[in-house]
C-alpha cells in the first residue's frame, strides 16, 4: 500500500468527522430526547439500548439523533467491540458456556461478561463483517454514520493473559493490523458512507495502512487515570501518547480525547489542554460507566 498522505476529501466520513468540535460518548442509560437537545457535533452510543437485539435503535431514532436542535446535523456512530464478545450481544450463544468457540478466549476480569477474542480467527470476523446478518450491516441498517472501535488494543492482553496463544500465534500486532485494514475494507466496499474511528491502540498508528483504514481516532485517558483514579499520567506517557495521535492529525483526520474526572476544575484544565493540542475533547464521569451525556464544555474553537 502506498504510503502518500491523501488529504480528506469534505464530504467523505474523513473529512465531516474533521469538521467535529465538540462530541459526546454515552454507552448506557441513553434517554434520546436528551441526547437530541445535546449541543454536540458527534455522538458516540450503543447498537441498542441494553446491548441486546431487542432494543436496537430503530432508524427512526437515528433520525432523531442526527437533528440538532439548531437545524445542523449530528453525525452519530456507534460502539463496536471487535477484540471482545460480549454475553449480552445478539450473537452470543448459550452453550458457549460449556462449550466455547476456538476464537473464544478468556474472561476480561475488569469487565465481567466480555471475553477476548482471537481476532485473526475467520468465524468471529465473519459475526462482525460479511456474515450473513453481521453486526456492521446492521449498524448500516439502522443508520448510523460510523463505526466507533473498541478493543483494537486486545492484542496486548492477550500476550500478557494469554500466553500460550500469542506464542503459537507470533505478530500479534501485526495480526491486529490486517484485522483493521481488512475490516475497514468491508466496510469502505459495502458501506462507503460509514465512517471509522479506532479507539486507544495509538500505537498502532505507525502503520500507515492502519492510518489509511481508517477516519479518527479516540483516545482514553490521555492526560489523567492511566493508573488509576483522575491522577496525572506519566510525562513520558503523554508525550508517547501525542507523536502517536499526532500523526493522524497531520494526516488531517480527527483526533478525540476523553477523560475521566469528577473535579470541576481538573475539568476544565483537562479540556483547555486537549483542544489547545488541536483535538476534541470530552470529560466524562470518574466512574467510566459512561452512563451520561456531559453537555457542559465549550466547543473546540
């Protein structure tokens, strides 16, 4: 693949996600007459309002959610895990339990109900992309503009957790690469309008097919809670965490930060010092339950 910066185009899920100064991320409790009155040019939520099939958003609420109360549009994109299965996702199967799939591996124990996945394994893309019924097509389906990835950074619990594995396996990371170009590719043939934005694994970024695969970038505790609570991370980490971000801002393309924090003032400092890196910040609750929408930071100027 070529390595050549393409500069996105304004019409392309690239270039309007380029155009976002202000977003939001609430995964539970979503009430969507609130979060339509929300001032917020990028919306990341659920598939569905408990994770289940059942109450999956209809596109008649996707409708809703795309029209801001000023008459702008909202761009809305939903949350994907694609290094873990969840247990309380449509596609997840009862006797799984006692008798797991080969691609099914081990319990995430800070996340009871999620398992890490061996991504590079055919049967679990084809849940996520070009089975029959996947879970891209119905993100497409309901119509939402994007794709928001989690987990891309599994491979680096599955060489600490999974040892055995990632020894058999060899490349974790470089598994974890083909795993995103090739979905990317799914999606840019069948769903071209979708955008992608990969949450954390920044690192990842120094692959330029990586770059290319995708249309943003999101990044977790950048600044505060890598060890824990609202303390301040490393120096060295954050600088680390920046050269890696910064390549996809030279590129032109988006780049979210969001933190955890409860203090009202380390919350303001926090959003002050993410936009005047030139990325779009959002503050959360300490908890990380993301069961709220905060509306209360200024837009990115």
């Amino acid at each position: 693949m070529s390595n050549q910066r393409v500069t996105p185009t304004a019409a392309s899920p690239a270039g309007r996600l380029a155009e976002v100064r202000s977003w939001g991320y609430q995964l539970q409790d979503l009430d969507i007459d609130d979060a339509s009155a929300a001032p917020l040019d990028l919306l990341v939520i659920d598939y569905a309002l408990d994770g289940s099939e059942e109450t999956a958003l209809s596109p008649a609420d996707l409708e809703r959610l795309k029209q801001r109360r000023d008459g702008g549009e909202r761009l809305v994109y939903a949350y994907i895990s694609v290094g873990e299965a969840e247990t309380y996702r449509y596609y997840w199967r009862e006797e799984w339990k006692d008798a797991p799939p080969s691609w099914l591996l081990s319990e995430n124990p800070d996340w009871p109900g999620n398992h890490m996945v061996a991504y590079w394994d055919e049967d679990w893309q084809a849940i996520l992309f070009g089975g029959a019924g996947c879970y891209i097509d119905r993100i497409a389906a309901a119509g939402f503009d994007g794709l928001y990835l989690d987990r891309c950074d599994v491979h680096d619990d599955i060489a600490a957790r999974e040892k055995r594995v990632a020894k058999a396996r060899g490349d974790l990371e470089g598994d974890m690469t083909a795993f995103i170009t090739r979905l990317s590719a799914y999606v840019r043939r069948n769903h071209p309008r979708l955008g992608i934005i990969m949450q954390n694994a920044e690192h990842l970024l120094e692959h330029a097919e990586v770059r290319h695969a995708i249309d943003g970038i999101a990044k977790e505790e950048l600044l505060y809670g890598e060890s824990g609570g609202a303390r301040r991370n490393a120096k060295a980490t954050i600088e680390e965490n920046r050269r890696n971000l910064d390549r996809m801002k030279r590129d032109g393309k988006a780049v979210l930060a969001v933190e955890y924090i409860d203090d009202p003032t380390k919350r303001q400092q926090a959003i002050d010092e993410i936009q005047a890196l030139g990325y779009v910040a959002y503050v959360s609750r300490q908890n990380r339950d993301l069961a709220t929408l905060e509306t209360g930071a200024a837009p990115m100027a």
